[in-house]
C-alpha cells in the first residue's frame, strides 16, 4: 500500500495525492563535495571544508563554491534552464556586505548615500542569472526553517506548472554578526554541539551551501528519492523560544505522514533538527514521542523487538558534524538524509555519548543498519518565531543513483 | 512540461494597507477595529520596538478582527518583502559597535531575521498556520499574493493573509529615506462569499527579484484605496466585486 509507484498511478485520481507524491529529488549537491560530506557522517571522518582553503567564514568563497557545485550539478543533465526556477533559503544572505553598506551609511549619512543595500532577493536574482535560470526565483527565509520550506515550495511551484525543475538551494555563513548575535542569546556552546545529550550546552555555528534539483517525477528518469510528505506550521508561542508542548512541530509531522499517506510506523528514520540546545532538544523528544509513541504503539517493535518500551523510527542528527548551518541547515541535511536509501545505514549523532532519553531510538556510536529496508525518511527542522516544517523522502522504487 | 491547470482564483475577503500611520481599509476601518476583540486582541501592544512591525500587526489585527480563535488556527500568512530586516540589522550592528560584540543587545538580534514580522503577527494574534517570508525584489508582495493563491490549495487552507511590508530603502535614483513604512494585506479564501474581489494566479512571469523597491506593494496598496482592475507581476491579476463607474 505504501510502494510509491502505487502512489503515483493514482495521482491523477487523487488531488491530495498529486500534492504529495509527484516530486522526485533528482540530484543533490553539497559546497566541499556531496560525497565526501556524506562518509564524514556516516565514518566520523574528517569534514571537508566548504571553502577555499585561504577563505575562512567567507561569504563570497562559500558562495563561488556553491554556485560551481549547483553548476555542475545542472550541467550534467539536459535541463531546460529558461524554465528551471531557484528558491534560495538564507537568513542573512551576504551579512557582511549589508554591515558594510550599514556603515557606511551612518558615516555619509542618508543623503549622500545612493547605493542601494543588499538584499535577499538580489542575491536570489544574482545567483539565477548567474546560472542562467530564467523560472521563478526567490530568497525564502523562515529562520532555520528557511531550507525546508524552500524545498517544500519549490515542489508546489513544480506541480502548479510554474516551472519544469526547480532547485532549492541553501547558503549561510556563520560570520561575525550571526556568532555576536548568537553568542548575545548565550545559545552558543562553549564546548561542543551534542544533540539529546544530557550534557549538551548549545549549539555550534557553521557555514553551508547546497542544493537539491526537483523535477515531477513522470519527467525525472533516476531519482535519488520522492518528496512524498511535507508539513509547515507555527507554535504561535515566542520569538525564539520553542514550545516546551511541541504544538507546531507535532502538527507539522502530521501534517506530512497524512499527505504521505503513511502511518507513524511507516517511518524507518527521523533525521533531527537536533540543535544540542536544551531547550530544542527536550521540545523535538516531547514531538517525537506525541507522533511516533501513539496509543498504537506502533513504533517500538521493529528495531528493537522488545515489547514494553517506545522508541518510534531510529532518530539521527547532523549538527554535531557540521554545527548549525542556519538558513541553509534544511537543504544540506535533507541532502544528507537522502544518502542514507543508497547506503542503507543510518549515521550516529555527531558528539552524542549519554543519550538523555531512554524511549527514543537515538543513533549513538557507529552507523546502524536497519532490520528492514529504509524506505521512508522524515527531516524536520524548527526556527525562531516557532516556525517549523516537515518532509517525508521515499525511497525511489526501482533504483536512482546508488551514490550520494 | 508538466501542463499547467486552469488559473486559480481565490476570494479575496477582506484588505487593508497602511503608510506611516495612517491606514485605510475595506471593509471599512470603523466597522471593524473595535467589535468583538478576542482575548489576544486585547493584549495587542500599542508598539513594537520596530514602527514597520507595528503597522503590520495592526494591519493583521484588523484583517483578522472577529475571526474566531478555531479559525485562526490554521491561518496562514505570507510577507513579501525587500528590505527585510534592514533596520534592525542597523540597529544591532550599533549595539556591536557601542558596546562591543560581548555586549551586544540580544533584543536587537532577535528581531534580525526577515521571518520577525511574520512571527511576531503569529505569536501576538495566535495564528498557528505556516508562516513565509520572501524576498522577490520588485514583485515581492505579488509573488506573496501567488503563493497564497496555492497555499490555499496546496495546504488546504481555509483562508491565508497575504501581502507586503517594506520601509523604503534608498536607490540610485531615490536616495531619499524619509519615506515612511508601508505594508499591505488581503485576507484571500476559497470561500465565494460576499467577497471584495478575486486573485488569479494566471501563467507566471518573471520579475526582477534584485531590484530593491517593491513596486507591487504600491500597486496593492493602490487596488485597495481604488479597486480595479490590475495586473500585477508573476502573472497574478485582482479584480474588484464593485470596480468605480
């Protein structure tokens, strides 16, 4: 019943099916190298930087970096570029040109000053033109939502007929203004990221781009993995404090296994947001629990066989490798959790060692191999303002790239 | 090419647009502003610590003005927006250079992000559906306009908000900053119902994402004060239920 490809001869049949099982993943790309990025995960191998060498947190090094992978990535299939969109999630964009602009600004005051500021949307417009995309294109920001929300419009925009492939890309930079404001809230950690650690203390800042390539899935030949769910919700509660019920998160997982058309049990892996803040962490363990812990009790059987405890889908996070890369968080990871379908193993959580939840089926140590096959994959992710958002990834039937 | 369906055409329930302080709306701002406020809308704060923020929230109060609290629940809002956060990244980037990066506001910081707005609507007037803010140049509030026309369908809303917010920001050709805050909001539905007009959402076109000034939230402000007829960019078209003779 849950075999995609029965999904889709539906599709035409079923509006809410249309919506949620006819995009497919067709390729992923990662600034310092999709593969490379991916065994340092799954291995605990050495993270390759996603700059020059000589580039330190540097926005424009990042950026070149992420535009030749997204290049590449294009060039390497015959795509219709006057018709292939770009949503770019970012929360600051190029932070440090705006400080700049800023300053400068004070010092000539408004009058003598004509040069316009930096903006989201320029640096969208700026990087479509720069590879020649011509669809609709547009900077999402949603805080650290921003990468998710990304790629679940670029999927509207593909079955709306906006366009014929849509790219959802991310890039942020950890920079001075996001390390002072970050280190003003006290969120930072002064030792390491460790997501659903006890003795996790903050999260760690890093820099990333990435991107993910969408086509509808009667046009996309090998995909790497089907978007099959997606959900989008707000906790309503505070500016940057999440809430302690999880109310937006929770309804934000319904909302994509519904559209999926999946139940709770149907979930082999749940990648985190996983920031290692106490906070976040203890809100997403009350979320996993509400959703996957149901009165069904469906979750806890598969991976454990013991009977009595309730651990849901196996949980995963990756801000422990490559710290908490903002606006462009949502894209990297889900191009990481896409990764897992072709190796078949589920990645510890980076720095993890004394798990604080005993119900949840936290990933420590070395890579899991799973007692079924993975076919089903939900990435969540939440930002300040309570804003938080869901996808479900399946497995493609019938293959895709076996590599990452 | 996957074939497009037929254009999408929402209700457009209610509108309202505001500059500065001052704010006009249709319905009409005396009819609404003051009958049955929710309990949330009680605790409405007279000001946020960013003018752009507070005429949004009013404007968003007002749409949403005798909305019951099961219909806020899922409520969705979309902000279209060029200058984003501009204003707050001044003023905590002051508060680095003032007090140095170990002491810089954390207040200020928070309100950094192009989401604040949207989030501070949501948390304020309890709205718990999704949230966007986007960032599309010269058709920001049109393409918000867009996405709302397929939020409704897509996330199978009973009625979303959407609009534009901006603080003009200088230009080559108007350097001038004095211009004060604008924002504009339609309260779209799939319900025909006694609307004040129609979105479609016709084939899309391209617009210019970098330019700085959001020309559409003009125009929207604009149908709002007249309501016509118009086309506004991304292939989004409005039309009046009570167009002037």
């Amino acid at each position: 019943m849950n075999d995609p490809e029965t999904r889709y001869r539906v599709k035409h049949v079923d509006e809410r099916v249309t919506i949620s099982a006819s995009v497919a993943i067709e390729a992923i790309t990662i600034a310092g190298g999709t593969e490379a990025t991916w065994r340092a995960w799954l291995n605990d191998s050495p993270l390759p930087s996603p700059y020059d060498s000589a580039g330190g947190a540097n926005y424009h090094h990042l950026r070149e970096k992420t535009h030749a992978a997204i290049d590449e990535m294009l060039r390497n299939r015959a795509l219709p570029r006057k018709s292939t969109g770009l949503i770019l999630a970012t929360t600051k964009g190029d932070i440090d040109a705006e400080v700049q602009w800023i300053r400068a600004f004070d010092q000539v005051n408004d009058a003598g000053h004509s040069r316009s500021p930096p903006t989201l949307g320029n640096e969208a417009s700026t990087f479509a033109q720069e590879l020649k995309l011509a669809g609709p294109v547009w900077a999402a920001s949603t805080a650290c939502s921003s990468g998710l929300v990304a790629l679940i419009e670029a999927a509207m925009c593909l079955l709306d007929g906006d366009a014929q492939c849509m790219v959802a890309a991310g890039l942020d930079v950890a920079g001075d203004f996001v390390r002072d404001g970050f280190g003003a809230l006290k969120a930072l950690s002064p030792t390491l990221c460790r997501p659903f650690d006890r003795n996790r203390d903050g999260l760690a800042l890093g820099s990333a781009g990435a991107a993910l390539l969408l086509g509808t899935l009667d046009a996309v030949q090998r995909p790497v993995c089907v978007l099959s769910g997606w959900g989008v919700a707000s906790d309503a509660v505070h500016l940057t404090a999440p809430d302690r019920d999880a109310g937006g998160l929770i309804r934000a997982m319904r909302q994509a296994l519904t559209m999926a058309r999946l139940a709770p049990n149907d979930i082999d892996v749940l990648v985190a947001h996983g920031t290692g803040t106490r906070y976040n962490d203890a809100m997403e363990a009350v979320a996993i629990r509400a959703v996957f812990h149901g009165p069904s009790g469906e979750g806890e059987q598969r991976h454990t066989g013991r009977i009595g405890e309730r651990r849901g889908p196996m949980v995963t996070a990756l801000k422990g490798l490559i710290g908490h890369t903002l606006g462009a968080s949502g894209v990297i990871e889900t191009a990481l959790a896409a990764c897992i379908f072709a190796e078949q193993r589920v990645p510890p959580i980076t720095n993890l060692i004394a798990p604080e939840w005993d119900d949840l089926d936290l990933v420590t140590g070395t890579p899991r191999r799973a007692a079924r096959p993975i076919r089903h994959i939900m990435k969540v992710a939440s930002g300040f303002g309570g804003l938080n958002a869901a996808v479900i990834l399946s497995a493609a039937s019938g293959g895709g790239e076996a590599s990452p | 090419m996957t074939e497009r369906r037929d254009p999408q055409t929402v209700s457009i329930l209610r509108a309202v647009a505001g500059e500065g302080d001052r704010m006009w709306a249709a319905p009409s701002l005396a009819d609404s502003l003051h009958n049955q406020a929710t309990a949330s809308d009680r605790s409405l704060p007279e000001s946020l610590p960013d003018l752009l923020a507070t005429l949004a929230l009013r404007a968003v109060h007002h749409l949403i003005h005798n909305l019951p609290q099961p219909a806020r629940e899922s409520l969705g809002i979309i902000i279209g927006t060029t200058s984003g956060s501009l204003r707050m990244d001044h003023e905590f980037d002051r508060s680095r250079r003032d007090a140095g990066a170990r002491f810089a506001s954390p207040t200020a910081f928070r309100r950094t992000l192009p989401s604040t707005i949207a989030a501070e609507i949501s948390v304020r007037l309890k709205l718990r559906g999704p949230l966007l803010t986007l960032c599309a140049g010269d058709a920001s509030t049109a393409l918000a306009l867009r996405r709302g026309v397929a939020w409704l369908r897509h996330f199978q809303l009973n009625q979303v908000i959407v609009g534009g917010i901006d603080w003009p920001m200088p230009t080559e050709h108007a350097p001038a900053t004095d211009e004060p805050p604008q924002v504009a909001f339609l309260l779209l539905s799939q319900d025909a119902q006694a609307p004040l007009g129609t979105a479609r959402a016709d084939r899309w076109t391209p617009a210019d994402s970098g330019h700085p000034r959001d020309k559409s939230l003009k125009m929207l402000a604009e149908w709002i004060r007249h309501p016509a007829s118009i086309h506004l960019p991304c292939g989004v078209h409005l039309e009046s239920s009570n167009p002037p003779k």
